[in-house]
C-alpha cells in the first residue's frame, strides 16, 4: 500500500514498526492489567516479552524513519538483527506462555468443576440442604470429635407433618416447593 503513495523503504519500515509497536503494546497492557490472580505468572511473561518486542520495533521504526540514508529490512545492522532476533524469542516466549495460560486455566475449571461435583454429591438438588451422604460422613467427624474430647452430642430430627396429604392434593410440584421453602428456611436458621 506504502508503495503507491511513498516510494521509500524506511517511510513503509518507520510506520509498519509503529503500527506493530502499538499492536504489542496494547497486548502487553491488557495481559499486565485486569489478569485474575492464579493467571498472573504466565500473564506477566507473556507482557514482558510483548512489551521488549514491541520496544525493539518502536526503536527499528524511529531509526528508519529518522536515519538519513535508506534501511533496508534485509540489512545486516544493529536494529534488524535485534529485531530479528526478538522476533524469534518472541515466538517461543508467546507460546511457552500460551501454554502456562492454558494450563493455568483448566487447573481452574477443573477445580471449579471438581468443587461442583462435591456440591452435587453432599447436597440435595431441590432444597440445597445436606443429603445423607453428608450427614454420615459429618455425624462420624462429629462423634469421633465428641468422644476423643469427652463431649456429649446429640441430633436432631425433624419431620414434616401431613407432607403426603400436600402431595396427594395439590399435586408433586407443590410438594417441592414446600420442600424448597422449608430448606430455606432451615438454612436461614441453623449453621
């Protein structure tokens, strides 16, 4: 596109290097800025060398641009082996660092994931309260605990009268919804 307008190669060099520099630039700010914590390692890294490269460019344009004899990008200088050579470290970097997010990442989902499991495992699906596999495994912590400190402990139960007589006449799902308000009120009462 340069060429039609401007028939010189560090004019096209200077403002294809800006434009990158702006490009890794504001890939750098948004993987330093907002990153939730267990991201951070591989977010920061990443920045880092987004932030060296696009600073390598922003030098390569400036020196195309404000160089008085033409740079070619096939010279063999300073500036384009730097840049050369960035690039490279830039491509292992970036996917090294994709790798740590990624990884980072589904040992995330596969905690949330592993944590939902146990939800759904100790609890009752319609009332949210603790289901008998909870209540077992807490009772023997809980006795186990009484006994070894020569604590008493007790239980409770309770039970919903006339529950079957709400089933039977206003049907299954106003049932559920009994149950559901009487879970929320237990929960809003009891630790």
């Amino acid at each position: 596109m340069f060429t039609y307008w401007q028939d010189r190669i560090d004019i096209c060099t200077g403002v294809i290097s800006l434009a990158v520099y702006w490009m890794f630039a504001r890939i750098a700010w948004k993987l330093s800025t907002g990153i939730i914590k267990e991201m951070e390692a591989g977010a920061w890294f990443s920045a880092a060398f987004f932030g060296l490269t696009g600073l390598i460019t922003l030098i390569r344009g400036t020196a195309a641009i404000f160089q008085h004899a033409e740079m070619s990008p096939l010279e063999s200088n300073c500036i384009n082996i730097s840049t050369f050579i960035a690039a490279i470290i830039l491509s292992a970097a970036s996917t090294f660092s994709a790798l740590m997010l990624t990884s980072t990442y589904l040992e995330m989902e596969l905690k949330s994931a592993q944590d939902q499991m146990e939800l759904f495992a100790n609890t009752d699906l319609l009332t949210g309260l603790y289901n008998c596999r909870h209540f077992i495994e807490s009772a023997q912590r809980e006795f186990f605990r009484a006994r070894r400190f020569n604590h008493t402990a007790s239980v409770l139960f309770a039970d919903l009268d006339r529950f079957k007589k709400i089933n039977d006449t206003y049907g299954h799902s106003a049932g559920d919804a009994v149950l559901n308000r009487v879970g929320k009120i237990i929960t809003s009462h009891v630790r």
